[in-house]
C-alpha cells in the first residue's frame, strides 16, 4: 500500500495528499507532519517497510470538508484520493486515484455564498521588439460557471502601464487564486502579483497549456470570436486547461464568457475602491461599506450580483435608464415589491446547486432545494404579468419554470430525505417497482425481527431480552448476565461485554443474509435511481442557470426599490448637458450609522463654470464626507440605483478617481507621501474631461510648502481643458489653494460652516460659497481632550507664524503673505496683486506701497483691544491716517 501512496504522491509532490484508507483519509510523511500541526490533530506512525515508520494521521471522512477548508485557507493545495472500487469485492489490494486536486481557487464549496470565488490565468502577448502589447486575463468562478474574459490592449502600453492596470483589474475580481504560464515565474509580471496581493495563491502551468489548439481542452467554437485577441484566447485556453488538470471532470456548468466591454463600464481603480469602502471597510468587514447599506437582497444569488454593479456601474445612459425604470416600478408598487420579495425569499442559491449536479455532489435534500425554488417562479411570473418597464418584461420572459424537472423530483424523490445517499429513504414509493419490492421485503425482515423478540422473551423468559444490530456482527439476541442461566442450548454465543452477551440462532443468521441482501440491494438500487435523476436534471443546466441568473436581477432590482423607499431615495436624471446636479445630497453610509435626522444634507452643481471646487474648513466639519458622498451619489446612479438626496441629474462620468486619506504601504515598501503621489499620478495620467476626481488632502504628507505646491499644480492641472478638464472636489486646508479661483474661470471656492460660541466651535457642516475662516486645528485639538497647556501653547505659536508669515512677505508678493494678510470681510473678493512666474503671470503693480499696508498691519496687531484707552486708540487712528495721507501723495 505505501508503495502505491508513494506513486500517488510523486504525481502530487505540491499538494497535500488525503489517501482515503476505509473511513479515514490519512495523511503519511511530510503531508503529515504540516497536517498534525495546521489542524491540531495526533500525529502517529505506521510501518513503512525495512523497519521504517511514517509519520501518519488521519480525518474522518464524513468530516473531511472542514479540514480541508482549514489546510485551503492556510494556502496549501490538497489532493484528493480516493477507492476507486469496493473494498470488500477487491482482489489483493483496493484501486486507488487522485479525483480531484483542490486549491483556493477552486475550493467553490467553502466560498462565501454573498461573493465571488475566482480563478484567474494572465497571459501575455508580446511585441516584435519583447514587449508587453497585450495582456489577457480569463477569471472564473467555479460556483457558478461564470467566466469573465478580458484583456489590456492600448496604444503605447508599457511595462509600468501594463502593471498597473493589471493590479486595478485584479483588484476588482479579488481572485483567490492566480494562473501563470511557467514562462513568468519569477518575472515582471508574476513579481507584481506577488507585491500587490500577498498571500494570493499563484499557480504555474506550462506555456504550451495556454497555446490554443495544443490545448487539453476544446474551447467551443462560439466562446471566442473574432473580437477577442490572441492574449485572451491563450488565457482562456491555460485556464480551462488548469481546471481540467486538477477538477478531473466535464465541467459542463461553464457558462459562455462574458467579455469586457472597454466603454461598458465606469471605470473604478484598486485605490479608488479602497478609499470609497464599496464592498468592505479599510479597516476590513463589509459593515459601513456601499454594499452594507444597498444589500437588502433575499438570495445569495441577489447578493452577489448586487456586489457586482456596484463595483461595475455603466456608462451606457439607456442601459443604466431600463434599470432605473425598473426600480421605479416596483417603488411605486408597494404591493408588487412586497410580494416578490416574499417569493424570492424561499428560492435557494440555484446557481451553486446547479455546480453540485456538474461535480456529482448533490444529494437528495439539493433536488428538493431545486425543486423548491423552481415552485416560486410560476408565483413570481403572476406578479410580473402587468408590468411596464423594459427590465421588468424582459425579466418575465427569461423565467422559466422548468415543469419537467419539478415534475421529475417530486416523483421520484421524497419531500424530506437523508443526507446521505447510500442508507436509502431516497426515492418516493410508486416511481419503481424494483425499489418498491425491495423495500417490501426489508420491511417484511425487520417485521420478522421484531417478532422474534417477543417470541424468545416468551420462550425463555427474559424480559430483558433484545434483538439488536450493528455493522461489524450483524444481528444478535443479547441477554444480560443476571439471566445467562436461562439462554436456551440453541443459543450461540457471538460477542462478551461487561454486563451481557451476544448470542446468534442458525434461523437468526439465515433471515440476517436475507434481511442485509435485500437492504444492500435497495441501498444501491435507490442510489442507482437517484442518479439517473440528478442526471437528467443535469441536462437542464443552462435553462437552470439562465433563470438563476434572472431571479439574482430581479432579486438586486427588488433589494434597491426597497432601500429607496425605506430611506427617502430619488430617482437621478441621466442627462447629456455636461453636469451633476445634487440637492441636499446625503451620504448613503454616514446616515445609517448617525442618530436618525442629524445627518446636514447640502446641494452640488459640477458644470462647464464651476468643474473644480476648492473646498477649505475645519477638521471634522465635512469636507471629506461631501466629496465622498458625491462620488457615492454619482456611482449609485450609474449602478442603476436611486440615490440619496432630494433631487439629481448627473452626466455620465467614464471614470471615478478618489485620493483619500494618508497611510503607510508597509509592505510595498512606500511612504504616506509616495502612495499618495502614485495615485495622483495615476489619476493625472488617466482622468478625462468625462471623469470625476475626488482628492481629500492632497500633498499633506510631506512640508508644508512642497505639499502645497504639488496640490496647486496638480489642481492646476486637472482643471485646465488644455491637459485634463475633469470634474472634481478638492478638500483642502490648504487657504492658499483657494488663489485658484481667481487664476482659472472653472475653478470656485466652497467652505463647511461653523459657528462660534464663546471659546467653543459648532459645527454646522452645511457647505456655502466662499473660503473658510480658518482650520480651527487648535480647536478640535481642545475638543479631542488636549491638555489646556498644550492648546494655549499652539495658540501662542499660532498667533507668532501668522504674524511671521505677514512680516516676512514684504510687499505680500508671497502666497503665504497674501493669506496671512486677508481679514475675513475680503475672503471671496480679494484681488491678488502681481505674482512670480510661478503663477504663470507677472506683477504691474507698484509692490514699494504695500510695505506702508504692512506698516498698519504690524500696527493693529499689536494692540491690546482689552487694555487700550480711548485717547491711545485716537492716537492710532491719526497715524494711520498720516500713513495712508503720505502713501497717497507718494
């Protein structure tokens, strides 16, 4: 036996290989010392031959699933043996075979069933010259057969180019596994997968696995067209390859790749993602995400896909109108919705149970499921009969009820059946004969049984007495020890416990061969019918599918109506007029969480006047929650969703950039200042005058002064229609910025709102036109609990850098002066006088005279307002007016 382990596992030298010995898989050598510590389970020995031991241990075979859940969420791939013929019937020693190598890509069954559990293989393409021209990427998520196909193609892609959008797609599937050509390990490519997304598990194949024809596999003629180009044909090839290799089957609930469409959909990048929380939380858990809020679906099926939209809005005005208009139908219709949802709540995930019929693992209680959910359509199509939308009718035409196969099961098998499907009490009674007979007459052997029992208790009198069974001795009559002295001489003594025995009669051993024959037989008979169900059952896969999937868009369609209506949501216009238009938008997360009604909703317009808004104010006053709102609110309706606020009409945006927040990548080896700067280059390479840009503090995480000039150029960049002209939001505390607006048409100044009371700041977070009066840091500081020492201190230092700043600037030709010197009544009308080239224009003005201004400034500044006299300040004021007298004739 141990030689033929030994041939199994050469075959298997990276995986960990459960070799099924009766009802045990056991684990020997290497494979059993990782196992015995990654599953806290004993490890052993066994004689390996020559006076060898190896390391052994070993699972339980009913409970297999859960260690090999465990050993697949540690990263290792586990090889599946089994006894490939009955052991009892074997002739020396029992056939054995690997039937499946699972890894976590293809570990579908311990996949969450509210997402996607994909595989994805990169190939390559490369140019006369080496280099990358094309990238194909073929995902697949075992679960439900689909599989997504797409590739990287544009003019001038290079390597860094070719990385990057690599890492932003991989970033949107979140594969659990990755599939390479063995040509890439250890290169480029394999290097960046391994840098971006550690602890992804990434498999190697050989490269003529991915050349078309030399392939394992046949891909059907219809699944790539002409449209689709070598990279993605070869991707496709290696992973259909791959999952052949290690699923050992036909899988014949692969669906027809779904192709990207380049302008089909918003494009969303890895960071941008991130900084949004759409489908879970930076600090990790999908509570506060997009996704938390919009997923009230009734299936997991729902669930999945409502993941998908979010992640994937369109850009196509009709398509993303038909799914509005569909939500809106049923928000109208109170009882229409209620309805639905009531009758998808009682439809199982058809799309995993169809992927059980194609791995042969269904059992009895998944054809009931089918069944079950298959009941509900025919209620769902009544409900859907009078419907008007486009969405809603093509949606009633897709649903099939597939009679023949409720009909099937609920003939053949009974309404509540065993787990398991070698014991029987499968198959209904009337749909075979054959069973029907065998039944009968196992039934008629245990009737026998129970009479026998009342029969020897009256011949001997034991009361006692019991006729009993078990695997290993069959049946047997067992008597206590108290009464041995009355067991008649036919009795045969078979088996001693501590306080009876077990004893057999020749008539009871006759009627036992009879009795097992006939529940062997029924036993193999009922799974032989059962299989013939499943199969034909199988062979409506893809009508299955095809309603699966119908149900999930009706089920994400009925989960955005009711949120709508639960939480006050509107309908967005989709216009062509170049503008977003949102009145007391709200942001969808932020109002879930906080006390009902404190949330402050406030208005955006974006347009060709105002396409970037500076937005200044404190900390903790808003700013990063309305520009992140408004990315949400223009996702959302993109989605096809309703959205949060009283009214909006938005244009289509092909592209949503959000640079939020600061943080170290520790393990890309980059600062807070560097990962900001290569999102922000990112953006500034990809955005376009149909994108919206959202940057939340950008150039804070370096000196004050690089900081700022990096954000005014960058700014200065995106607004200006010669380079980008995208929409966006800047939020700043940065006031210099707020220059900008005076610079550049398209650019205008917003502030978040406060009010003083006394020594205290309320927030009032309603955002208005102009510049803030300040960060208020100082005060925020106090309010976090500061010590009043430390607070009074950074006044005091606060108070001395304004002042500095304001001396320092001379004739104010300096940014920082010209803030500096700013009272709060000339904010949004300051005329800035002359500047360096640094801002593109140069000064006319007479910049000796503002040194007089600076001679006043220093002036009142100095005042004690509390302590002055009466005379003192006429005082001030007569030399004021000397100064302004001699500035003028000057």
């Amino acid at each position: 036996m141990m030689v033929q382990y030994r041939s199994l596992k050469e075959k298997h030298k990276d995986a960990i290989l459960l070799f099924r010995l009766g009802d045990f898989y056991e684990m020997f050598f290497e494979d059993a010392e990782i196992a015995s510590k990654e599953l806290d389970i004993t490890l052993t020995s066994r004689d390996a031959g020559n006076g060898l031991k190896a390391p052994m241990c070993g699972v339980p075979y009913h409970a297999v699933d859960d260690y090999i859940g465990t050993l697949i969420s540690k990263g290792y791939k586990v090889a599946i043996c089994e006894q490939m013929e009955d052991p009892r019937r074997a002739k020396g020693l029992v056939e054995r075979d690997v039937v499946r190598v699972i890894t976590p890509g293809t570990y579908w069954e311990g996949a969450d069933s509210t997402t996607f559990n994909y595989i994805t293989a990169v190939y390559p393409w490369y140019g006369s010259r080496g280099e990358i021209n094309s990238l194909g990427l073929c995902s697949c998520d075992l679960s439900t057969g689909e599989i997504l196909l797409g590739w990287l193609d544009e003019e001038g892609l290079d390597n860094r180019h070719t990385s990057q959008k690599l890492v932003d797609e991989l970033s949107r599937l979140l594969p659990k596994e990755c599939v390479l050509p063995e040509s890439l390990r250890d290169k480029g490519l394999h290097k960046t997968i391994i840098k971006n997304f550690p602890g992804l598990f990434v498999s190697f194949l050989d490269d003529e696995s991915f050349q078309g024809d030399d392939a394992e596999v046949d891909i059907p003629a219809e699944w790539l067209t002409e449209k689709v180009p070598p990279a993605a044909s070869r991707a496709t090839s290696g992973l259909l390859a791959y999952l052949k290799q290690t699923q050992m089957l036909e899988l014949n609930h692969l669906k027809k790749p779904n192709l990207y469409l380049k302008d089909a959909f918003l494009e969303i990048d890895q960071s941008t993602r991130r900084n949004l929380e759409l489908t879970q939380r930076i600090t990790g858990g999908t509570y506060g995400s997009l996704t938390w809020v919009l997923d009230e679906c009734s299936t997991s099926m729902g669930s999945r896909i409502l993941k998908k939209w979010v992640e994937r809005p369109l850009r196509d005005p009709q398509a993303i109108e038909e799914r509005l208009s569909a939500v809106e139908e049923l928000t109208q219709d109170s009882a229409l919705l209620n309805n639905i949802r009531r009758s998808l709540s009682g439809i199982k995930d058809l799309e995993r149970l169809v992927t059980k019929i194609s791995y042969k693992t269904c059992n009895a209680r998944d054809l009931i499921a089918i069944a079950s959910s298959l009941e509900k359509v025919p209620l769902l199509k009544e409900e859907l009969r009078l419907v008007s939308s486009d969405l809603l009718k093509q949606i009633l035409r897709d649903l099939d009820e597939i009679p023949e196969v409720v009909d099937l099961i609920r003939q053949a098998i009974v309404d509540e059946p065993p787990i398991s499907l070698t014991e029987g009490g499968l198959i209904r009674s009337g749909y075979s004969q054959e069973i029907d007979e065998l039944r009968d007459l196992a039934a008629g052997g245990k009737k026998w049984l129970v009479d026998l029992e009342t029969k020897e208790k009256a011949r001997t009198g034991i009361k006692s007495l019991k006729v009993g069974y078990n695997k290993v001795f069959g049946y047997y009559i067992e008597v206590t020890k108290p009464n041995l002295h009355l067991v008649p001489d036919d009795y045969i003594r078979k088996q001693t416990l501590v306080s009876a025995e077990r004893f057999v009669t020749p008539e009871l051993k006759e009627k036992e061969t009879q009795i097992l024959g006939a529940e062997e037989k029924l036993f193999k008979e009922e799974y032989r019918v059962f299989s013939e169900v499943r199969d034909v059952v199988g062979a409506h896969i893809r009508s299955l599918q095809k309603t699966a999937l119908t149900i999930a868009q009706l089920d994400v369609l009925g989960s955005l109506a009711y949120i709508a209506n639960l939480y006050g949501y509107v309908k967005p216009e989709i216009r062509c007029d170049g503008k977003i238009t949102i009145k007391e938008g709200r942001h969808p997360v932020l109002e879930r969480v906080l006390p009902p009604g404190s949330f402050v909703p406030n208005d955006l317009i974006l347009d060709d006047n105002e396409r970037m808004l500076i937005i200044t104010g404190p900390n903790m006053g808003g700013k990063s929650t309305y520009c992140r709102q408004t990315a949400l609110i223009v996702l959302m309706a993109q989605m096809g969703s309703f959205v949060p606020c009283t009214y909006c009409s938005i244009d289509c945006v092909d592209k949503i950039f959000a640079r939020v927040g600061a943080y170290d990548d520790i393990v890309l080896g980059q600062s807070t200042f560097m990962t900001e700067m290569n999102e922000v280059s990112r953006i500034v390479e990809n955005a376009t005058p149909k994108s919206l840009v959202i940057l939340d503090e950008i150039g804070r995480g370096t000196s004050t002064f690089d900081g700022l000039s990096v954000a005014w150029a960058v700014v200065e960049y995106l607004a200006d229609e010669k380079h980008v002209g995208a929409k966006g939001l800047v939020a700043t505390h940065y006031r210099e910025l707020t220059l900008l607006s005076e610079l550049k048409p398209n650019i205008a100044n917003y502030h978040v709102t406060v009010k003083r009371a006394g020594d205290d700041i309320i927030f009032l977070r309603k955002v208005a036109k102009g510049v803030a009066a300040g960060s208020f840091g100082i005060d925020v500081a106090a309010m976090a609990g500061l010590p009043d020492e430390i607070v009074e201190r950074a006044r005091e230092i606060l108070q001395a850098l304004e002042t500095e700043a304001r001396k320092g600037s001379k004739s104010q030709k300096s940014i920082l002066g010209h803030l500096a010197s700013r009272s709060l009544g000339t904010m949004d009308s300051y005329q800035i006088p002359g500047q360096p080239l640094l801002l593109g224009f140069s000064s006319t003005v007479d910049a000796s005279r503002y040194e007089q201004y600076d001679e006043i400034i220093s002036m009142l500044n100095d005042i004690d307002v509390d302590n002055i006299t009466p005379f003192q300040a006429l005082e001030i004021l007569y030399t004021i007016k000397d100064i302004l007298i001699r500035t003028k004739e000057e």
